[in-house]
C-alpha cells in the first residue's frame, strides 16, 4: 500500500498583492481596539487643537495620535520609543494609525506639549461616554489608593524639620548682626521705631542692607573720622548679614516649596518621601512618590487624583468632593479598606447620604477572643 505524497501550504515570502488588503478583516468585530476608536471619534477635541498652531509642516492628526497613545497605555506600553516600533508590525496599531509611523519624539511631544494640559477633560468625556453606553452609573465607587514612585533622586531630599532647626539657628546669627546695627543707628539718633533687630524676613532684611549702605556711603564720602569709621565696622557687618541673607531666602522658599508636607525632592519637588511596600531591603526606606487615589466601577475608572501625603485616611473627603466638581454629584455607595475608617470619614459620609461600606483599623483585632 502506497503513502499519499506530503504536501504543504505554498509558501513565498516575496509574494505581491494586486489589491492592497483592508487591515480592518484583520481586526476582529469584537476586540477593545474598535470600541476605543469608536470612544475616541466622540470626544470634543477643541482644547487639545488650542494647543497647536499653523504654520511649518503639517503634523498628524491628534485624534489619530490620541487613539494609538490610549491603546498603548491600555496595554502597559508608556515608552515612546516602543509605541513606534509597535506601529510598524502590530495590526491594531497599524489600524487605528492608519498605516502612519510617527517617530518616538513626535510621540514624546504630543504627550508633553499637547495632551497632557488636556487628560482631565479628555477623561471626564471618556466617563460620561461610558455612562450614556449604560457602562458605569456613577452610583457606586470602590476606592483604593497605591504609591507611585517618582523618578527623582532619591538622595536629593529637602525635610521640614531640618530646614526649621536650620533657620532658627540662622536667625539668631543674623539677630547678633542686627543688634550691632542697632546700636550704630542708635548713636545716629534715629527713633527707636526704626529699629533693625525687627527685620527677620529676607525681604525686610534687604530692605535693611540697602538703607544702611545708602548710609554709610554717604558718611564714607561726607562724615567725619568717627562716622567714617563707624561706616567701615557697619559695612563688614553689613556684607556678613548679605550672606545670612541669601540664606534666610533659601529656607524660606523650601518652606514655601514644602508647604503642609514634611519633604520633597530637590529634582522632583512636587514629590513626598514616603515608604514604599516595593521595600526590598525591608530597612523601611523612604522614597520620593506619589499618592494616588483611584475611584472605579464596573472595571473602569470614574475618579483619580494625586495627593502629597502618604495616608488614605485624610483623602477621601477630598477625593469625594472631587466627584462633586466633576460629575455634579457625589456616588450613592463607596467602598473601601480600613486605610479609610476614621470618625471623620464616616461623620462626613452619613451627612451626604452615602452608604459606607468601609471598615475601621482595628475592625479584625476586635473579632479576636484576647482582644475582647
């Protein structure tokens, strides 16, 4: 009994087509990527298009770039570098871009100089797009927060505490300064109300230095032997106190930076130190990051927003009136971990209506036999 001879399929990696072939039979009717192309053709672009002006060479379209940026961060790509090479060989992406290759900067700056002033009303447009498709209600919100480290220089760190002892310590080094200009004032006979030890900030203490060389320029040119040398004792002190008070300048302007918090990050000063479970050495290490709260339902998110303190438990009155300003209202149900528990949470809940189902820190100790 003879075999049937083996064949196979004819293969030729040159073959040409006479038609070019319709990327979209390649995309299955019932895959994400079509019913974000379809969410993305609904949105109101014309903040995003403020963002551009005429002139040069004609770029590419937003709402095509907006399609492939939104994709790719559904499927944990945020380099831009990677999103270009994908366009050059994945369908979906060669679909929605329509066979175009932006270069990785032409990425970098559409994120950075277009979109990015535009995410908070592109995502309240997305949310309300999944509300009319009967996707989300907006009536119910599972709330949880996670860090997310910066990448700033984690050595490059600015703490309250230190920057408070510091300038202390500066201010009674300049006081010593100010009470020896007092007294050349004070031989000077000017009133008393005018009195330098006052002077405390660096901008009264800038004041101060240029009324004093105002002064002593004139007595160097003008006054007698004694005022002349009066002058010369006032102008060393003088030129010691610029120093102090480029310094006083500084800390105060890292207590500006710092505002309510105790830190930040010399190269990322919108960044908090706070610990991280990403913990490996387990030495409860501090890192510069983010604390960022996430409000979801039915899978997708309908609330976010960063916070520069390390705990859940103070952000949630603030990221439920969040829901107020964006969507006129608050949800009827939130749910969320004992991270959230506290008198005030749970008093500020029962006032608006909203059914809480969030439990208190010591809710699983107190189920205990010893605890009770």
């Amino acid at each position: 009994m003879t075999m049937a001879k083996l064949q196979f399929k004819s293969y030729n990696q040159g073959q040409l087509n006479l038609f070019p072939q319709d990327l979209g039979e390649l995309v299955s009717q019932d895959s994400p990527v079509r019913l974000l192309s379809k969410i993305v053709d609904r949105l109101d672009l014309t903040e995003l298009l403020r963002t551009y002006k005429s002139g040069g060479t004609t770029p590419f379209n937003p709402r095509m770039l907006l399609k492939v940026v939104f994709y790719a961060y559904m499927n944990n790509i945020y380099s831009c570098r990677k999103i270009a090479d994908i366009l050059k060989y994945h369908v979906h992406y060669m679909w929605l871009s329509g066979q175009q290759s932006p270069s990785f900067s032409t990425i970098n700056r559409f994120r950075s100089e277009h979109m990015k002033d535009c995410v908070n009303s592109l995502f309240v447009q997305v949310v309300k797009i999944l509300v009319d498709l009967g996707q989300v209600s907006l009536d119910v919100q599972y709330i949880d927060g996670t860090k997310i480290e910066s990448v700033a220089n984690k050595y490059t760190f600015v703490w309250r505490k230190s920057t408070e002892r510091n300038k202390a310590r500066l201010e009674e080094k300049i006081r010593g300064i100010l009470k020896q200009i007092d007294e050349g004032i004070a031989q000077d006979n000017e009133p008393e109300t005018e009195s330098a030890t006052e002077a405390v900030d660096s901008k009264h203490l800038q004041e101060l230095i240029d009324r004093v060389n105002e002064k002593n320029k004139k007595k160097l040119s003008e006054g007698t032997k004694e005022e002349k040398a009066e002058a010369k004792r006032q102008s060393k002190a003088v030129r010691q106190l610029q120093k102090y008070q480029a310094k006083e300048q500084e800390y105060e302007q890292k207590l500006s930076t710092l505002g309510d918090r105790n830190s930040y990050s010399k190269t990322d000063p919108d960044a908090t130190f706070m610990r991280l479970k990403e913990d490996a050495m387990n030495n409860g290490q501090t890192k510069p990051a983010y604390n960022l709260q996430i409000g979801t339902e039915n899978q997708y998110i309908t609330n976010f927003a960063f916070y520069s303190n390390p705990g859940d438990t103070t952000t949630l009155t603030s990221f439920l009136t969040l829901d107020q300003a964006r969507w006129g209202r608050l949800p009827k149900t939130v749910c969320a971990d004992s991270g959230y528990g506290s008198e005030e949470n749970y008093d500020y809940m029962y006032d608006q209506g909203i059914t809480a189902f969030v439990k208190y820190n010591w809710f699983h100790k107190e189920q205990h036999r010893p605890f009770k």
